[in-house]
C-alpha cells in the first residue's frame, strides 16, 4: 500500500524533474518532494506507526528514493549551471520590439505656460488669485480710471452681456483684461499686497493668425510702502531672465494705459533675428510682452488706500505669445481649435 | 498718425539720426512703427523745365517734349495730355528706377525707340515715382523748382508713422511731436508766428454764433473771408497732405486739413453763402432730423447728436461730418473758418451711433485743448488769405461758455524717489519740465516746485503724471532695477488650485488630453445635448453684441465643447482618444453676475488605441471610465461610491451619480446614441462631469495618519451565491463594515454553467487584519462565519460550494 505510494511519487517526481529548466523551478522541486513538508518526510517520519511487517520494506525503499532524490537534484543542478549560457541565449530578446504602451496625456500648452509663470512669480512671493470671468463693468473699467466715453476703452472692445438694468444701463460684461481683479483684490485686502492673477479674458474681434477673441492674460499687482517702478523692473527683469533665459535683451519704454502712471511697455529682444529686425518684431528688433506701470492714485484712492502712503506697480501680459515665441507657431488660432496633432506637441 | 520729418524740421532742427530720432520717440512714450524714406531709389531723376513741345510725326497722341536739364537739353516721346512749355517737371534718365505705371512694378528705365523717334529718358508721373497713384498726366512741380537738382534732394522726405496714445491727443499734430523733439534733444522749438491784415467790416456784421448746448461745446471760434477765390492748392502743400496720407481737394479745405494736421485742431470751412440767417447755432439734434453730409449720405440724427445749424437746419455735425448744403464749391466767395471745441463724448458716441468717423472725430473724441481752437484758427485764417486772396472780416467769434481754471501742482523731489526709486534733483527736475513748455516757479521748500501745465498738455492732473514726463525724458534706462525688499504678505490657501493641480496631473497620468476650448457657445450646439430637442436644463446667459452665432451663449457645460473637439479629433485618430478640461461654466443668477462654477469633464473614446504587437488591450467600458473616478478619488485620498441614475444626456440604464461623503459630486456614463449621433461621433463614448466646486470641501480635509500594521494579516476568498440582480455594492459594503476586515476585493463574477439559473457568483478576497494581536484561525472563522450569516439574512447570498 504504502510502498506503491513511492513509487508513484518517485515516478511524478523524476518526471517533473525532467521538465524544470530553471534554478528557481528546481528549488521548487525540491521543496515539494524533498522539503520538510512532502510526502516523503511524511512517510518516513510516520514509518513508526505503519505494521512492523512492512516497516522494514517501506523504510529502505522510501530511503533509496530519497538518496536517489538528492542525487537526481544534484545533477541537475549541475546540468542547469552548465547549461545556463545556452539557455540564456536561448532565451535571448529582440529589444528592439517597441515597448508596451502607456496613454499618457499632455497639459494644454497654455496651461503649461500658465503654471510656469504662476511658478516664477510664486517664488518672488506673489499669491495666486482668480477672478470672474463675468464681471461688471465698473471693475472692467471704471475703478480702472476709465469712465464712460474714455477714449481708452476704445482699446478694449467688448463682449456685454445681455441683461440691461431699470435705467436702461448694460451693467455686465466678459472681462477684456484681467486688471479687474487688482481691484477685487485690494478691495478686500490692504497693502502689503503681492498677487498676480491668470485667467480667460474676451474682446469683440475678429479673429486672425494674430488675434483671438479669447485668450488668457496674467496680472500682476504689489501694493506696499516704498514700491517704486525701479522695483517693477527688478522684478520683470528677473521674471523675463527665468522665463526666457538670461541672455535675452530687455527694454523698458514709456507707454500709456489709464489705471498707471508712469506706464511702461516691456519688450524683449526678437528671438527669431535677435534685435537685427524681421518679421515677426515688425523690423523693430523688440517683442512686447506685457504692459505695466505704477498703480494709478485715481485707482488707489477708489479703494480707500492712500496714495500719499501707499505705492504699488501693476503688470499684465498675454499669455499665448510666449509659446508662439518659443515655439515658433505662428497662428494663435490653433491653441483652442484643440487638434490633438498640434496639442501632442507640447 | 504719419508726420513728415521735412515739415517737423520747420518747427524743430533735427540734429539725430533718424534712427535715434526715431528711437528715442519710442523710448518716450510716441511709437514710431515705421520710417518710410521718400526718394530713397530716386537716382538719376532731376527736376526740368520744359522748353518745346512739338507734334510727332508718326502718332497723333503723342508728342515730343524738349527738357532743359540745366547741363544740357534732352528730347523725348511723351503721351501725357498736361504737357505745357515752362512747367517745371521730373524727368528721369535712363537707368532710373520707377514704378510702371500700368503694372505698378519697379522697371529700370531702359533706351526706347517710340514710333521711329528714339528716346533717352522720360517725363514722369507721380505714380511713375511712386509718391501717389495719379497717372493722367505729368507731375508738376512749383515754378521756384531748382533745374538740374537731383529730386531727392528737392523732394526728399522721411516719414514717420506714429502710435500715437490716447491721452496725448496734443501728439496728433507736427507741432506736438516738435515740442516732443525739443524735450528729448534740447534743439529750440520754432512755432510759426500769425499776423495778417483785416478789413474794415466786423465779423460780427456777417454772424453771430449761439451755443444751446454749452455742456457739449466749450467754445466756439470763426473767422471770416470774403472774395476768395477757390482753387488747387500749391504743390508744397498738395505734397504735405499726401505724404500724411490725405487727399487735397482744393486751397480751403487743403488749408483746414493742413493746419489740422499741424496744430492737431479739426477746423471746418463754411460756404457763407449757404448759411441761412447769418447765424450759427451749436444744438443738440431733433430727433429724426436729416442732414445730407460732405460724402452725399443722407443721415437720420437724435438728440445724441451736436449739430451746428443755422436758422433753418442743420449744416454740420459737429466734430465729425460737414453738410452737403454749405460745401466749399469752386463758386464760393466767403468763407466761415469754425474751430471750436466739444465734448469728447458726444462726438464719441454721435460717431458710434451714425457709424461714422472722421479725422476730426478721432481727435476730438480724444479731449482736446480748450486754448486750441482760437490758436488754430488764427494760423487757418493767415494761411487762407495767403493762398486764396480775399479779405479777412476784421475780428473773431469766440463764444467760450466752458473755460476753465486750471491749478498748478506741486512736485517734490521726494515724491520722484517715491514712485521712480531714483534720486532726481531739482534742477534737473526743473529743466526737463521747461522742455516740455511747462512752467516752474519756485517755492518755500527748495526740494519742491510749482508746476504749471502748458495749455496743450490736457493728460496731466497730478504729481503721478508729472513723474512721468520726468522719467521718460530721463529715460527709463536711467531708472535703476531694484527687487521688492519688504517683508512678505500673509498668504492665504488656495484648496480650488491645487485640488485642480491634482487632478490635472492624474488625468495626465490616465492618458488623458487637456484641451480648453471657448467659453461660448450656440443653442445649436447645448441642442445636440440631450434626445429631445431642447436647450439642457438650465438658463444659457446670452452676449448682448455676439460677433457670430456660433458664439451667442455662455456655456452652461462643459460637454458639447468637449464632444466636438473629439468628434473633429476621430477624424484623423485611430482610437485612444481620451481629452478632459477644467473651466468654467456660467449660470444665470438673478440681477447679479453669473455664478461661475467650475467643472472638470472627461471623454473617453470607446475604441482602444494603435494595435500592439502583445495583443489587443481589452474593450474600454463602462469600468474603464469608472475606474478613471475612482483613481482620481484614491489620488485625493477620499472614497467615491455610486449609484445608478438618469441623466438626458446619457444612456438609460449605464450611467451613474458619482458620490463622496453621501454628495452627489458629478455623473459618469456611457453618451445617449442620439447625442453621440447628434455629435457625429463614430464611436460610442463616456463621459465623466464632476463639479469641483462640491467635491472641493471633500478634497481639502486632510486625513489622519494610520499607523501600518505590526502584526500579519490573514486572507480568506470566498465565493458567493446570489440573485442575478443583486447589486455588488451591497455585498461589498457589508464585508468592508464588519471587524477585523481590513480590504476587500472582488476578483470573479460568473454566471452560467455550474451556477443556478437566476444567479451569479461573486468572488471576494478578505484581508483580515487586527492592530493589536496576531490573528488565529478560529477568530477569523468566527467573524467570517458572522459575514455569511448577514450577507444570508439580509441578501439572501449563500456560500458557493
Ligand atoms: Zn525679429
């Protein structure tokens, strides 16, 4: 009874070792018909109990098996050592199959842009804040010292929103500039102030290779005693030198918009023809960037901070222009025509 | 605005270079966008004077033109009708570049035998050199023409075309950019000096002026002409007009134009003899009243609308059109010459509300000067008689219901350094400020003074704006860069951005396509959102002025921007597509702005993407799209749950509410096949919406730390029996409920063969787990045994065997 069962075990086992072709199937092999827990120490532990007449039979044959086990085991540890050079190269790869597949997905460049700017500012200690989209139009422009029929809104032309009030007046509209926000913001907070904030901003326009009617803007604002516009330019010199690199040429000039004074436009140096004048700078050899300044005393004064105590500079630049910069695409329309073969590059 | 350097350089020597010139304006705040150099290619061409013009033999329309070139005199074919023996004219030798006169490309004049008359060089038009694009005849030059001069010495001009901003209305004229010159060189501004005789006759005995609307007509200012006779004006100032880019029309209105262009002052010349009642009167418009303007329009006004009118009707309006009825004609005699002044906004909105802008209306809609008008009209009224003879009625109109006062302000060197970070001293303070015509008076402190603000500078009301004229005339290269040095303000935590943050980057991570797309949409498009055709649920907010009708409504979901895009994307990918946007969605609110809520949508297009070489991956479904959300949950720390639900957009019965912490948050599901049909998608997709203004106060608590186990946990599969219908969710929540039970994870659903009709068997793993001790096998039996018991009690499930 008990001798037929080791000779069914010694049968399966000599099989199974005929089949291992590797170290780790071999330890496994051992395990199962030599370990602590096989068959055979199960038989050979439990020889005690069995009837002394078959005692002695099943003890020696079980013994030989186990002998025979071990040396089996033996050899083909050496045989597999041997054979191991052949069986690697056999089981050599092409690597030069392509590798299994991860969908990866990509960020909006704008969204990528954003982040980069948000990054550089958050490092000189700017917070980010957001803004409404919607927004009245005494944040859009009246509180930025531009009244009805000031000449200077003629530089934003706007989308309203359809809702008149009982005067008749059209109170809503989508914001042109993300300056409302400077406005929200020291509303609600006082000096010092250091937030900058992206977002969608809407104009009445025709759109061509230049020009969408929705884009994204990043506005800056400080509000603190002792800000000066040497300050602005420190720190649009430096926000310039990280973003674009050191080596770029910056330039300051006087311009005009009616929430600063001084106003200023920050230019860089044509990336494409490197200040010598082309195409895409218009022959000037400078790239605008953004528009800046000192915070109007109009603008202050509007929000109860004192402009005889308080000083603070205000930024704002378009956001899409820089990848067109750097990547050379020369069509803004593609950023939120969404065609994966131009997203997938970014 | 275009100025030529030629006539600036009458008010203000140019000493620099054009491109420092040039540079240095741009520097101060007056883009120059462009030089254009006039003459530049004009070699070989000179001024000549014709001697003899006689019949050629072999054509009639032509003739043949003898030209004194001073060295020597040249004979050549010409088909010009305006040949006249004296008239000084252009004449180019062979090798000269011009502009073909039929073609409008640059040829080089060659060597021509015309109709067996052989000829060397050419008479030319002004098109030919490319100053204008008149071709009928010859160009005529003005009799004082030097013969034998190169032309562009004699024509030669550069022009300048100017950004000028809004605020420096003063900047639109040759003068204003002088006094910019003056203030950034230092070379002496010379303005031209008026004088001229009048007549014994008051003005006041041919017009009075009434103005009904002192509110939108400060002043009013005229001058009168008698016995003028009208004509073409003389070359030097037909030239002057053209190289800014107007068109003369003949010595009077050449004469307003050009002192327009001069002064920045918009001037209008009446016909007297049209003006009914010998009076003018500045008026608001009647409502509906008509008026036939200079350009033949009949216009419909209201009382928006200035008029200036006479006893009768209206003869202009004001500031932006003149009427047909009192135009200046080749009859005309006597001559009204009106600078006034108006309100900035009627012009504005007059010339918005009739579509209808002028050089005029372009300046005064800007603000411009009260002190202007009489300045200008004197300089016009000067010019006029010098170029049209006649008589000067003795005396002006000047009505001037608005003057004002103006107060001067005071300016320290303290308050420089405040807002430029510079030290500027006094003096230096000082001499800037007289460049630019301002006055400076001293006062008790010897670090401030009084500054008096130059009548034309209409932009600057306080210190700030006098800081700037300092600093832009120092430079802004002298300012020095500095870094914000105060301590920094308190911030506060933004949980909406870096919940956005972290959401982004998981679906990144997923295999997802950030895309933005617009904010506004069509009600076609929020249509093809839901089965039946109407707008989706909520109240779209409409744009009062669309430019298009793709773009007349404020997106109230992010889906159909996100449909499209995939739908346009299917037609060039071969599957794979999945895209997601966070933005912003708009909903009507009562008499208030629009609440904005944020919202993050996701799309997965149903068809796996490029084949592999290891095999096809499996279908995307349902769990696919559901595993996404619960990703995302796991990557925010949080756990969602679902449960069955109806949305119109979606398909009955595979579509989801997406829930954490008991709140619904958003929706997941497979498209509606008539949305997806609407769309023109080709393949079935899913669609996840989560509104992240609900998951947000979910997302921003922080967790608890959970210290790892110590002991060894013991796992137990077991298989269960239960109705077809039965929802995994209840099972699963009664498992993860009991104690000891640390995870659960079902690995096995199986209906069919060996299990009974009506049933599925579900299988889990259970991780059973203690912290305080090292389970036994009769404790975990005990407490699975408790499971069963409940999943049987309450679920019916019984233990598969
Ligand atoms: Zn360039």
């Amino acid at each position: 009874m008990v001798l037929n069962q080791i000779e069914e075990l010694a049968s399966r086992a000599f099989d199974e070792l005929g089949k291992v072709t590797n170290s780790r199937e071999l330890e496994a092999w051992r395990v199962h018909y030599l370990g602590r827990k096989s068959n055979l120490t199960q038989i050979l532990r439990s020889l005690a109990t069995l009837p002394l007449g078959e005692r002695c039979g099943v003890g020696a044959r079980a013994n030989e098996v186990k002998e025979a086990f071990e040396a089996s085991l033996a050899e083909k540890k050496k045989s597999l050592e041997q054979g191991l050079p052949l069986s690697l190269q056999r089981e050599s790869l092409d690597v030069t199959l392509p590798g299994q597949q991860v969908l990866l997905g990509r960020l909006h460049p704008t969204t990528q842009i954003l982040d980069e700017i948000c990054d550089i500012f958050s490092g000189m200690g700017f917070q980010v804040v957001e803004g409404p989209e919607a927004e009245w139009e005494y944040y859009n422009f009246e509180a930025l010292n531009m009244p009805v029929d000031h000449p200077a809104r003629d530089m934003f032309a706007t989308l309203w929103i359809d809702f008149e009030t009982e005067a008749g007046d059209r109170p809503m509209l989508l914001r042109t500039h993300t300056s409302p926000v400077q406005i929200r913001v020291m509303e609600k907070s006082h000096p010092p102030i250091r937030v900058i904030a992206p977002g969608r901003v809407y104009r009445y326009e025709a759109t061509d290779a230049t020009h969408e009617w929705m884009f994204y803007q990043v506005e800056g604002l400080a509000v603190d005693k002792n800000i000066t516009l040497a300050d602005l330019k420190g720190t649009l010199f430096e926000f310039a030198r990280r973003l674009f690199g050191g080596g770029r040429k910056v330039r300051f000039r006087c311009d005009y918009f009616p929430f600063v004074e001084p106003g200023v436009e920050v230019a860089i140096d044509c990336l494409v023809c490197g200040g010598a004048g082309c195409r895409l700078c218009g022959n000037s050899g400078w790239i605008e960037i953004l528009g800046a300044g000192m915070v109007h005393p109009e603008v202050l004064r509007r929000v109860d901070i004192d402009p005889e105590v308080y000083s603070g500079f205000a930024f704002g630049m378009g956001v899409e222009r820089i990848p067109m910069l750097r990547y050379g695409i020369d069509d803004i329309r593609l950023f939120y025509s969404n065609d994966l073969r131009f997203l997938r590059q970014f | 605005m275009k100025v030529s350097l030629k006539w600036l350089s009458e008010y203000v020597d140019i000493t620099a270079p054009l491109e420092k010139l040039a540079e240095r304006l741009t520097m101060a705040g007056v883009e120059v966008n462009e030089t254009q150099v006039i003459g530049a290619g004009w070699e070989n061409i000179v001024v000549g004077k014709i001697v003899s013009v006689d019949a050629h033999p072999n054509a009639d329309r032509l003739r043949l033109a003898t030209v004194d070139l001073g060295k020597q005199q040249i004979t050549v074919v010409c088909g010009a009708p305006n040949l006249a023996v004296g008239d000084k004219v252009v004449f180019a030798y062979v090798g000269a570049q011009l502009v073909d006169g039929h073609t409008g490309e640059i040829i080089q004049l060659k060597p021509a035998n015309i109709r067996g008359i052989a000829s060397e060089g050419m008479v030319c038009s002004e098109k030919e050199l490319g100053i204008s694009d008149r071709h009928e005849g010859i160009m005529v030059l003005s009799p004082e023409a030097p013969i034998g001069a190169p032309l562009s010495e004699y024509l030669g001009d550069a022009i300048f075309d100017l950004d000028i901003t809004p605020n420096r209305p003063d900047c639109l004229s040759v003068i204003g950019i002088a006094r910019e010159v003056t203030a950034l060189t230092g070379n002496k501004l010379h303005i031209p000096e008026v004088h001229y005789g009048e007549l014994e006759d008051a003005i006041d005995s041919f017009a009075s002026v009434e103005i009904i609307a002192p509110d939108l007509c400060p002043r009013y200012c005229a001058s009168l002409l008698t016995g003028v006779k009208v004509a073409p004006s003389p070359q030097w100032l037909q030239q002057r007009l053209f190289a800014c880019g107007m068109r003369p029309i003949n010595n009077i209105v050449d004469v307003t134009n050009y002192v327009m262009l001069e002064y920045g002052q918009p001037l209008h010349a009446f016909d007297y003899g049209g003006i009914r009642g010998k009076q003018i009167i500045v008026r608001r418009a009647g409502e509906g009243e008509t008026i036939t303007t200079l350009d033949g329009v009949e216009r419909i006004l209201n009382q928006n609308i200035l008029v200036i009118a006479d006893k009768e009707r209206a003869i202009a309006i004001a500031g932006i059109m003149g009427g047909l009825d009192t135009e200046v004609t080749d009859d005309t005699t006597t001559i009204l010459i009106e600078s006034a002044n108006f309100n900035q906004a009627v012009i504005h909105r007059g010339s918005i509300s009739l579509r209808l802008s002028s050089e005029a209306s372009l300046r005064f809609e800007k603000g411009l000067s009260r002190d202007l008008p009489l300045v200008a009209l004197k300089r016009a009224t000067q010019l006029m008689l010098e170029l049209s003879g006649g008589k000067v009625a003795r005396g002006l109109i000047d009505v001037y219901p608005g003057k004002q006062q103006r107060e001067p302000i005071l300016l320290s060197t303290a308050q420089v350094k405040r807002l430029l970070g510079i030290e500027v001293d006094v003096s230096e303070m000082v001499k800037v400020l007289r460049l630019l015509g301002f006055g400076c008076e001293q006062t008790e402190s010897s670090s401030q003074v009084r500054v008096n603000v130059p009548w034309w500078r209409t932009d600057i009301n306080c210190t700030a704006d006098l800081v700037e004229e300092v600093a832009r005339i120092i430079g802004y290269d002298s300012i020095p860069t500095t870094m914000l040095s105060a301590p920094l303000p308190i911030h506060k935590s933004m949980p909406m951005l870096s919940l956005r943050h972290k959401l982004r980057s998981t679906l990144v991570s997923c295999g997802f396509q950030e895309v933005l797309t617009y904010s506004l949409t069509s009600s076609e498009m929020m249509s093809k959102l839901s089965p039946e055709p109407h707008l989706m649920g909520l109240t779209p907010i409409k744009v009062a002025n669309p430019m298009s009708r793709e773009q007349e409504y404020l997106r109230t979901s992010l889906r159909a921007g996100l449909l499209s895009v995939l739908a346009r994307n299917e037609r060039y990918m071969e599957g794979g597509i999945r895209l997601f946007e966070i933005g912003k969605t708009f909903l009507l609110q009562e008499k208030d702005l629009p609440q904005e809520r944020e919202m993050l949508c996701a799309v997965l297009s149903s068809l796996q993407p490029e084949l592999s070489w290891q095999g096809k991956a499996g279908p995307v479904d349902f769990f696919v799209a559901k595993g996404i959300i619960e990703t995302l949950s796991s990557r925010l720390k949080l756990v969602a749950s679902f449960e069955a639900s109806e949305d119109e957009g979606l398909y009955p019965g595979r579509s989801a509410h997406i829930i954490i912490d008991n709140k619904k948050i958003g929706v997941i599901g497979e498209l509606h096949p008539k949305v997806s049909e609407a769309f023109e998608l080709t393949e079935s997709a899913y669609l996840i919406e989560i509104d992240l203004e609900r998951l947000l106060p979910h997302a921003a608590s922080p967790k608890k730390y959970q210290p790892t186990p110590r002991y060894p946990s013991m796992i137990r599969d077991i298989a269960l029996l239960v109705d077809e219908q039965r929802i995994y969710q209840q099972i699963h929540t009664i498992i993860q409920d009991s104690p000891l039970v640390d995870q659960v994870a079902l690995f096995d659903v199986y209906s069919g063969e060996q299990v009974p009709e009506g049933k599925k068997s579900l299988a889990f793993r259970i991780t059973y787990q203690s912290a305080t001790h090292t389970l036994t096998d009769e404790e975990v039996d005990e407490v699975q045994q408790q499971i069963l018991d409940r999943l049987s009690r309450e679920l019916g499930a019984t233990l598969r065997a």
